[in-house]
C-alpha cells in the first residue's frame, strides 16, 4: 500500500470554493488560503440549525504510542456518511509541529481516510498555531517590560505564574533564566516553556464563543500575585486589546476537505493529556451549522479526551452528542491485556481477552455520561477474523453495537457500513441527556477526587501542599465554579504510564495546579506528566525530506 503522503499526493483536490459551496457556504464568505484551504467566518453559525444537527463523538480506549486511530476513524465515518447520501461534515482538530517533528509524523489521518492537503495542514496551515506562540510570548515580553520599567516604583510580584511556549519539543526549555546580563536586559528571574497547545491562548481560543468573549477572557488571564496575594492580570497590563488584534483571524475555522472532498473543520491544537484535547467550539458549531451530522474527535483515550469534551466543552458550550464512538484495536486490546509491545501484531486471543477490562471501563464511563456507545474496530492488516469475532462477541455481551472501520484500506466504501449502522443508532436510541461527573458548585478538590475515582479507578487521591495552596487562592478568587482538567500520562487510567488494563485503587497525587482563569478551567496535574515533551532517540524529523520538490516523511 502506498504512503499517507503518496495517498494524499494522488487525490484529486477540488477548489475549496467548491468544498464550501458543497454545503452552503457561499464564495463571499470563503477567506481563501490558496485553492484549497480557506477560513470560514464563525459569525455564519446560526445556532437554529447548531440545534438540528446530531454530533457524533470518537473516542478511544487507551492509546498505544501508535495511537489507536480516532482520526482516522473519524475522517473515515464522514467518508462513509457522505458515502451513503447523508450530508455530514468531520470537525478536528490542528496537527502539533511537535509530534510532526518527534514522534508521529503527521496527524492528519491516514491510508485512504485522511485530510487534504495533507502537508500543509501538518506543518504551518494558517497560522493560527503561530498566532497562539505569539500572543502568549508577546504577552510574556510585555508582563517583563512592566516589571522593568516600573521597579523603580517599588513594583514586584510576589509569584509570576505566566512561562513561555513553543510549538516544538525540546526538553532543554523546560526551565530557563532570564534576564541574565547588564542591567538592561531586565530583571533575572526563573522562567520555562511549555508547548504551544498547552497554552491558555490555545485553550481560549477553542472555547470563546466570539471575538468579545476571546478578549474578556485574555484580559482575565492572571500572570502573577503581588505580595498582598491579590492577582496580577492581562487587563492590569493594559494589552487585552492589543492580544486579540494578534488572535483576531485565527478564530476563524479552518475549512479543508478529506481524500474524498469531504468538507473538514481543522482548527485548534490542545493536547488532551496536558490540556482539554478538543477543537473548536467554533468549528464544531460552524460544522453543525452546515452540517446534517458532524463527527468531531477528542484526544487520546476516553478517560481523558471524552471526559474533558463532556465535562468542559459540552458544559461550557451547550454541545450534546447523539452517539459516542469508542474506538478500539486488537493491538490496543493486546497491550493492555499484557502482550508485550513487541509482540501485539501477533496472534494472541487471551491476550485479546485480557484487554476487554480497559475496554469495558471505557464503556461504563461513557455510559454514565448518558451516552449511547458503539465499538468501532479499526482493522488492521495482520488482523485476524477469529481475534475480530473474539471482540464483536464481548461487545453483545456487554450490550453494546459493534463496527468495522476499514476507511484506511478502502476509503469511503470501506465505512460505508459503519455509517449504516450510525444512522439507525441515533434514530432508534440516541444518546440521553448529559450527565456530568460534578457540579459546578462542588469544591476544587471533590472536582479532582470525583473524577480520579469514577473515570480512572483511583483509590486515595493526595494533594501536594502546592497544589492546594493554589486550590484555596483559586477559591478564594471566585475561580471555585470553574470545571478541571487533569494533567495525566495517556498511557493508563492512572499517572503510572506502564500500568496498562484497568487497574483499580491506586493512589493518585495531584502534585501542582495551574488556574486559567481566562480559558475558565483548573487544570491539576498529576504525577510525573509535564506540559513540554522532549524528542525521542530516533525523531521523525530524521525522516523529513524535501526530495524533488516533493516533501517525504510526513506519514
């Protein structure tokens, strides 16, 4: 089989004129980025017929370090959707340079079930990413040029809160000084980076309902506490205005197509192991707008991705899925049913049989959202039919539907059924109302525990004495209402990467809290995970080429 890049290469792009006009879009109103990417303005959304289109969500079980195909498997059903006659749209969201560069290669699908031009969404797109870097840096810049100019006057913070980000994985900025040098280079002082879609701009950006909202929350933003414990603002600064001219053109949604000219919604980048790991809410109602069904995505498995989706995105946006995809993989199953990394494209039933308890709790949990839940197996070519009948099985067992996605190897067609099969699902029994996992007025740390015990199986849930430093100053500034976001290793429902399956009472520590208290969250972070991932031995960019006016790698 060929390269996801010589797939992508070998599709026949229509104008993205045409894209949009394919679903109602007219030429006015197509901001073009070339022939085939355009931002669509978000003002178009009509909220009517947000309200008449049936989202569907994907999610996964745990995810390997290949992934399990969430975006594939999503690009796949729009493929299938549109396939049998139904006028679906995909909403996802925008590929890291990061992981393009590292580990990945590329996450804009794959095979015959992907996002075109493929290249380009992978690496610069339009700049919104560029956007995000540069409003949270010049916001940096601007917090030190305040603290410069007016120490004279006796004015310090305490604690500044406000680091750096960068869209590339590079450990050795982790921690950094600044500031070092003559006096006019500024105030030395401990700094870092994180990577850009753990920023709170990233965050804000894929949870403002408009440009309004964008700038209320960048002036919220709290960088520092003066030495009364009082918070040090955005609007303090001054730049509110300023930050949102920078941000002002990459709210818009991104509008692509798929490898068989489905419209596709590309936009934001949040990491849903480090941040709240969905796209837009603009794109997904932009999509809804045009959209008779609009599959979006949330990142990694469903005890991070789908619970942030839930219990932030849909909580703060009033999105309700009609039907929740649970994406799985014999090799997924394998490696948490204890085969060894090494061997999982082998066969191995009991291997298979072992890794239904990650798929299970996966199920459960969605259930309790008042989800409808269907299993959707990504075939794989050394896939066996006796280890895929293994899993079709114990899903009827477990009462729920079961379907293949074979997008990848067959395009459309290969979905077609799975569509068939999504149809009469959210006909004959859609989701029901959601259920949240706390209340809003619940405490910051009944928030974390609820969520540590009822998504992962925690046991004891322990809070370092920073991290409830911050909770209490938090509460104290009226951020208590907010939801949470917890920082945590994708590997495993709990913070120890390796403990694959579904184990269960384990301890769980919260060991910092970061408040956003522009993006509106409390993202508590557990154990060992950090928000600026380092390069593996071998990265990916060892494999990127441009070779022949053709660029090579980015699979």
């Amino acid at each position: 089989m060929k390269s996801d890049i010589e797939i992508a290469r070998s599709v026949r792009m229509k104008r993205i004129t045409d894209v949009a006009e394919s679903i109602g879009i007219p030429e006015s109103e197509v901001e073009q980025y070339g022939r085939y990417i355009a931002k669509i303005p978000y003002t178009l959304i009509d909220e009517n017929k947000v309200n008449g289109s049936r989202l569907i969500l994907v999610t996964a079980i745990t995810a390997t370090k290949a992934g399990i195909g969430k975006t594939t498997a999503s690009i796949g059903l729009a493929l299938g959707m549109n396939r049998i006659g139904k006028k679906a749209v995909v909403a996802l969201r925008e590929p890291s340079l990061g992981p393009c560069f590292g580990m990945k290669g590329g996450a804009a699908g794959g095979g015959y079930a992907q996002v075109v031009p493929m290249d380009r969404i992978n690496l610069h797109f339009t700049g919104d990413f560029h956007a995000v870097t540069s409003v949270h840096n010049m916001i940096a810049a601007l917090l030190d040029n305040y603290l410069y100019q007016h120490q004279a006057e006796g004015f310090a913070l305490k604690e500044i809160l406000w680091k750096r980000v960068l869209d590339v994985n590079d450990r050795s900025l982790r921690n950094i000084v600044t500031g070092l040098g003559p006096r006019t280079n500024g105030i030395p002082q401990e700094s870092g980076f994180d990577i850009t879609p753990a920023s709170e701009i990233m965050a804000i950006l894929c949870l403002s309902k408009d440009i309004e909202d964008a700038r209320r929350r960048i002036g919220n933003i709290v960088l520092g506490r003066t030495f009364d414990d009082k918070p040090f603002t955005v609007n303090d600064l001054g730049v509110a205005g300023a930050m949102t001219v920078l941000l002002k053109d990459a709210l818009n949604p991104n509008l692509v197509q798929t490898t068989e000219n489905t419209p596709a919604f590309v936009h934001g980048g949040p990491f849903a192991n480090i941040a709240h790991g969905c796209n837009s809410i603009l794109a997904t109602k932009t999509a809804m707008t045009f959209g008779d069904y609009v599959i979006t995505e949330a990142g990694f498995g469903a005890d991070l991705g789908a619970e942030k989706f839930f219990n932030i995105k849909c909580r703060k946006s009033g999105l309700k899925p009609a039907l929740t995809i649970l994406v799985a993989t014999l090799q997924g199953l394998k490696m948490h049913g204890g085969i060894s990394l090494d061997k999982i494209k082998e066969p191995a039933p009991e291997g298979v049989r072992n890794g239904f308890a990650n798929l299970d709790r996966h199920i459960r949990n969605l259930q309790g959202f008042g989800q409808t839940v269907l299993v959707c197996f990504n075939r794989f070519a050394t896939d066996t039919e006796d280890e895929i009948e293994l899993v079709r099985t114990h899903c009827r067992e477990m009462g729920v539907e079961f379907g293949i996605n074979d997008a990848y190897a067959r395009g459309g067609e290969g979905a077609a059924d799975l569509a068939e099969q999504v149809v009469r699902i959210i006909e004959e029994k859609p989701s029901g109302p959601l259920v949240f996992t706390y209340g809003d007025d619940m405490a910051v740390k009944d928030k974390i525990t609820a969520v540590a015990r009822k998504i992962y199986g925690a046991g004891n849930v322990a809070f370092s004495s920073t991290a409830l430093r911050k909770i209490a100053l938090a509460e104290q500034d009226g951020a208590g209402n907010f939801p949470v976001c917890i920082a945590k290793t994708q590997y495993s429902f709990s913070q120890d990467a390796k403990k694959y399956g579904a184990p269960e009472g384990f301890d769980f520590e919260i060991k910092d809290v970061v408040v956003n208290y522009g993006a509106e969250m409390i993202v508590a972070i557990a154990g060992d995970i950090i928000r600026m991932p380092g390069l593996p031995k071998s990265p990916q960019a060892l494999r990127i080429d441009l070779v022949d006016g053709q660029i090579e790698g980015l699979s």
